[in-house]
C-alpha cells in the first residue's frame, strides 16, 4: 500500500475499470504494477469501486500457493505457512501492520491522544505481537482445513473473503469519519456512495456465490454476515476509542472481517456430511 496518493483536483474521470484496477492493485500490494503512470490514472477514491478485484486477485494467488505447495506432499502446517508468508509479501503485511498498531493504541492507551500516537508509533508492542501470534496461527489453521476441499473450491474461498474484505474497508472510508486531519486514509480520500454500493456488491455478490458453489448456500451467506458484524465491531471500537477511522482502523477491520469469513468456511468444511 503506498501513500502517495493525495488527492487529485475534482474533475471528472471516465469510468476506465483497466486503470482503476491497476490503480487499486498499487496502492493495496506490492506487486510491480504495470503502466499505472501512463494511463491517466484516476484518483484512488474512483479506484475503490475495483478493491474487491484487487482482492480477489491477492487471494487466488494467495490459494494457488496453498494448493501447489500441498500437492508438492509438503506438510500441511508448512503447506499454510508458506501460503501465508507469499499473501504477507504481496501486500506488504500492511493491513496486519494496522491490526498489531491498533490493538496496541487501544490496549494501551488511556486517552484518545495516547491511542492515535501509540498507533503512528511504527515500533510493535505487547498487544499488537499477541494479536498477530493469534492472526496468524489461526489463519494456519483455517488454510490448512481448506486442504480437505478440491483444489479450485480453496481458491474460490481464499479468494472471495479477500475480496469482500477488501470491499467492507471501502464501506468503512465511506460511512466513518476520519479520526486524524491528516494519515492515510484522508490521503486516500472518501469514496463517493455510488463508488461503495458498487464495491460492497461486486464482493458480495461474488463472496456469497463463491461460498455457495464451493460449501453450500447457508456458508456463503454466514460468511458474508460475520464479515458484516467484524466490521461493526471494529468501527463501533473505532469511534469509542479513537472517535473516526484511520489507515490502521481499515487494515484492522480487513484482517479481522476476511478472518470471520475464513472462520465460518473452516466450520463449514468440518460439519460432517449428511
């Protein structure tokens, strides 16, 4: 996620779905991002329609790891591990940067100011290297039961809970203030409510698709409300502690909303069948 993305003038773009995908890819990976300077690329704010695509793309090549590494015969732990080490390289572990930054400004601060600078603080406390422990071995776990399914039906699964994940962060920007003047998310600037319904329904349309075909309906549509009330529950924490959103907030809400939705595909695959 780069943060050189402060907003543009307020002319008017025409809808370039190619650019503003580019566009979303840069500013949520790593990824060497073709062209994205020579397209008359839109401000990000316009790009976020194409977050959930973004998204999606993380998380297939995110899956596509899993599976090849599992049919390698490698063990399943190692198997998760190194699936979970190429999705933290494609995007920088930016967004789990800002779960550990605030579980830290909120365990650890007293007042609203404490909180805002132990989140911008770049160092890692006690909290926020408890939370990332726990993240990361039960993203472990979750992959590794993502094992038992067909190869494609993994992807599917990897690849819809980044996706909405990443939509719900749009909502975010969209319904919640700002908690800082300045940060990343005032850079990255607030999406239109056109822009967000359109972000919120390419990734639950696809999400809930995606659960259904692979599990069964009732998982996709769980997944998708678990991911809905993750995010509530960020953004209700959010404006108790700190009173807005922030980059850290977002980061937080993404991790923890494509976890829930993670959670509810792993229970769904160790129901035993009827």
């Amino acid at each position: 996620m780069s943060d050189d993305f402060a907003p543009r003038n307020g002319a008017r773009h025409r809808i370039r779905p190619v650019a503003e995908l580019l566009v979303a890819l840069r500013f949520l990976t790593r990824l060497p991002v073709p062209f994205v300077r020579t397209l008359d690329a839109p401000p990000l704010d316009a790009a976020m329609t194409m977050f959930p695509l973004a998204g999606a793309i993380i998380g297939a090549l995110t899956g596509s790891v899993l599976i090849l590494a599992g049919l390698a015969g490698l063990p399943e732990l190692l198997t998760a591990s190194l699936a979970i080490a190429v999705g933290l390289i494609i995007t920088g572990a930016l967004h789990e940067d800002g779960l550990s930054d605030v579980v830290d400004g909120f365990g650890g601060g007293h007042t609203r100011e404490q909180r805002l600078d132990i989140m911008r603080d770049s160092r890692i406390g006690a909290y926020g290297a408890l939370a990332l422990g726990l993240l990361l071995m039960a993203r472990a776990s979750l992959y590794m039961s993502f094992l038992e399914l067909p190869p494609w039906g993994a992807i599917i699964l990897i690849a819809s809970a980044a996706a909405f994940s990443r939509a719900l962060m749009v909502d975010l920007l969209w319904a919640t203030r700002p908690a800082r003047a300045d940060g990343l998310s005032v850079l990255a600037g607030r999406p239109t409510r056109a822009r967000t319904l359109v972000a919120l329904a390419l990734g639950g349309i696809g999400a809930g698709l995606g659960g259904a075909f692979v599990l069964a309906p009732a998982a996709g549509a769980v997944a998708l409300i678990a991911a809905g009330l993750s995010l509530a529950t960020v953004r209700a924490l959010a404006m108790r502690k700190v009173g807005g959103q922030t980059g850290d907030v977002c980061g937080a809400a993404q991790v923890l909303s494509e976890l829930a939705m993670l959670a509810v595909y792993g229970a769904a695959i160790s129901l035993p069948s009827s």
